[in-house]
C-alpha cells in the first residue's frame, strides 16, 4: 500500500510538474522595444523603402520623449529584422497608434506591407492609417507643442477627428477588409506637417572669413533667414484608394461632404460657403453649422447597364455662426435659408461623388448595392471601371431647428474700464 501511495505521489509530481515549467520561451519585457508609429516612404532607388520606426523612450534621462529611427531596406520585415539585429532587441506592436505611409509609397501596391505587418502576432489592428502629405518621415520627426510623443500625438488628432466626425480615419482592420472587398475601398486621413522640419539656422556663413558659403545641408531653409521648428501637423483631407493603392486625394470639405452622402455625419461641424446673395449673405458668405441629424437614403435603378443613384438626404441642422443682417426668427427667412443650404449641400455631395467615381474608387459600397439588387450585372473584377460610368441624383431637405448664438462682446459686470 505504502509502495502505491509512493508511485501516486511520483506521478502526481511529474503531471504537475508540467503545468509548472514557466513561460520558458516568454521574452522579458526589457528585452522588448516598443513601436507607437511607423512611416513607410518609397524611394526610386533600390532598395525602394525607407521605413521609420518611433520607439518611446522611457529612460529616467532621457532628452527626447521618443525616438525615430530610418532604415532602408527591400521590405519592411527586412526593415525590422535590420532593426532588431542591431539594437539586440525585439520589436512588439503591441502598442501601436499609428501607421503612417508616405504620398509616393502610397501610389504602390499596399499589400506588401500590410501582409508583413499582420505576420507578427502582437500587432494591434486598431492602429489607425493614415496618408502623409510629403513623406513619412518628416511627418514623424515633427516635434509636437510640449515636447508629446509624435505617435500618441498623432493619435489624439486622429481620435478628435473621429469623434466630430470631421475626417474619420481607418484602423487596419477595417482597411484590410475594405482592400480586399470588391465594391468597398476604403478612405484614409491625410495628414500634414506646419512649417520647416530643420530647427538649424540657415542662410548663415559657414565659411569663417568671409567666405560667403551658404549652408544647404538637407532640410534646410530658405538661404537668408532663419528656419522655424517644426511646432504641429493638421488633416489636409483624405487619400482616396482602389484597392490597395491611392488613387487621388480629397479636401477636407469634400470628405465632409462624403460623410453626409453616407448618413455618418451626426454631430459634424459643417463649415459651408454660398454663393453672394443679397437677401441672406451680403457680405460674409461663410457659416459653421452643426448636422444635429441626418437620414441619407440611397435608390439604384440600372439603364441599358449604366447604374443610376439616386440619394435622398434629410438634414436636421443649427447655424452656428450666421453672420448675416436678415432675421431667421422670421419664417419667411428661416425657409430660405433651409432651401439655400439644401441646394448648397446637394452640389457639394454630387460633386464629391463624381469626383470619387472618376477615380474608380467607391468608399460608400455603392458595388455592393449593386451585388445585392442585380446579382447578374454584378461584376467584381471590373468595377472599378464600371463605376465610372455611374451616374447620381441628389436631394437634399434641411430642416433648421434653432438658430446658434453668436456672442460679439464680453464685458464684467459692474465695472468700467480704465
């Protein structure tokens, strides 16, 4: 009995001894270097990539919140194996904010990347995409106001744009979905830096005696005055893609006006302008109004095989900022109002959608409309040539539901100034 028990307490031993080994192939998070941003350019030259990565620094005395590092290679998997074989570190993802891709690397198949990317089990598919106007890397080396991580920086741009609803960007996920859905491409933010890149003074001899040579290192400005550091970077609207390739480019207005076509616009701040009229914007012809809701309604009928929309759109809306000398609380001047701006929006969207569709792009499904109503004329390898030959109605209805307070003056109560 005694010999049992010992054989059951040696097996007991041996199965849990299993269950206790430890994470043994677990790399220690001092091993590990973190990725908040990553820029990818393209260059003519071989090898064509120029990949950034801005790693954050965490050391007690650092000088800089985060780091960007360059390295030319043929991809970017060869980009971070160069990375991690010479700084004897691994590279996780885990913490990435953004994916940033340069307008010349844009214009190239996409596929290469993003299949690189996803091969590493700690990416985090919520990282947002976005287009760079110039390149990524001088994107990612603007230094922001306060001395901010660059990539939390980008993201927190990117998240106030989401939640006004002005340019929603992307995630990965929802990129990589639309790239490889017939019917759906995919929008992405454009954004650009504000300013000169080279905090050097420029335009100064370097030449000691006299000898008038004028510094015209890379990045450097313009010769005879001085550069400003780089201070903030700012949407400058959308990059528009058919696949996995940018196709052309979209201002932020446009974007807006998209967003309306799609019914995503609630709460967007809408800054529209109108033509002269005498009767409602003699003089300022600009207003900000908020989209409080919207209903967008889309038809599709096909004629001898050209697909025709038809958009319906209903606006409820508050003027923010009528800077007018006509009364709105007056109906009769409230209704001409609504039908100025029904008219105004219904332009601007048919515009961006032709605009959209010329390129062979359709970030607002209209294929998979077209799938769903006339499975036999659906043809998922040539739409992006057949939705240029689509053709759109707009109709637009907005109702005002107050109109916004406008405060010319501040002045304490009970005192006078000196």
């Amino acid at each position: 009995m005694r010999l049992l028990l010992k054989y059951l307490i040696l097996v007991s031993l041996i199965v849990n001894s299993v269950f206790l080994t430890g994470c043994w192939d677990a790399l220690p998070v001092e091993n590990r270097i973190f990725c908040i941003a990553i820029g990818v350019d393209w260059l003519p030259e071989e090898p064509h990539y120029e990949i950034t990565f801005l790693n954050p620094l965490v050391e007690e005395t650092r000088s800089e919140q985060s780091r960007a590092r360059t390295i030319r290679a043929h991809s970017i998997s060869e980009a971070i194996a160069i990375f991690q074989h010479t700084s004897s570190h691994y590279m996780s993802f885990g913490i990435l904010s953004v994916l940033v891709i340069g307008e010349e690397a844009s214009k190239q198949k996409q596929s290469f990347t993003i299949d690189d990317l996803f091969s590493f089990p700690d990416l985090r598919p919520n990282a947002y995409i976005i287009v760079a106007k110039g390149n990524a890397k001088a994107l990612l080396s603007v230094m922001p106001p306060e001395n901010q991580r660059m990539g939390l920086y980008l993201r927190d741009l990117l998240d106030r744009a989401n939640n006004q609803r002005d340019s929603p960007p992307p995630t990965l996920h929802e990129y990589v979905i639309r790239m490889m859905t017939p019917g759906m491409d995919a929008l992405t933010t454009m954004v650009g830096p504000i300013g000169s890149l080279d905090p050097r003074a420029t335009g100064q001899k370097t030449g000691g005696d006299g000898g008038g040579e004028v510094d015209q290192s890379e990045g450097g400005g313009s010769q005879g005055g001085q550069s400003t550091p780089e201070k903030d970077v700012e949407i400058m609207g959308a990059a528009v893609w058919q696949g996995d390739i940018v196709v052309g480019q979209l201002t932020l207005p446009e974007t807006q006006y998209l967003s309306l076509a799609q019914g995503t616009a609630k709460g967007m701040l809408l800054q529209m302008l109108f033509a002269p009229d005498e009767r409602l914007f003699p003089q300022a012809n600009r207003m900000v109004t908020l989209i409080e809701q919207e209903t967008a309604s889309w038809d599709l009928t096909v004629m001898e095989g050209v697909p025709h929309y038809r958009l319906t759109l209903k606006v409820r809306s508050s003027p923010q900022n009528y800077e007018g000398t006509s009364d709105l609380s007056k109906s009769e001047n409230s209704e001409l109002l609504e039908q100025i701006m029904a008219l105004n929006i219904a332009q601007n969207i048919l515009a961006s959608l032709q605009k959209i569709t010329a390129m062979g792009s359709d970030p607002l499904c209209l294929g998979q409309q077209l799938r769903l109503k006339y499975p036999d004329l659906w043809d998922p390898q040539n739409w992006g040539e057949n939705i240029k030959n689509s053709q759109f109605k707009v109709e637009c209805e907005v109702t005002i539901r107050n109109i916004g307070l406008q405060i010319l003056r501040i002045e304490p109560v009970n005192k006078k100034p000196n």
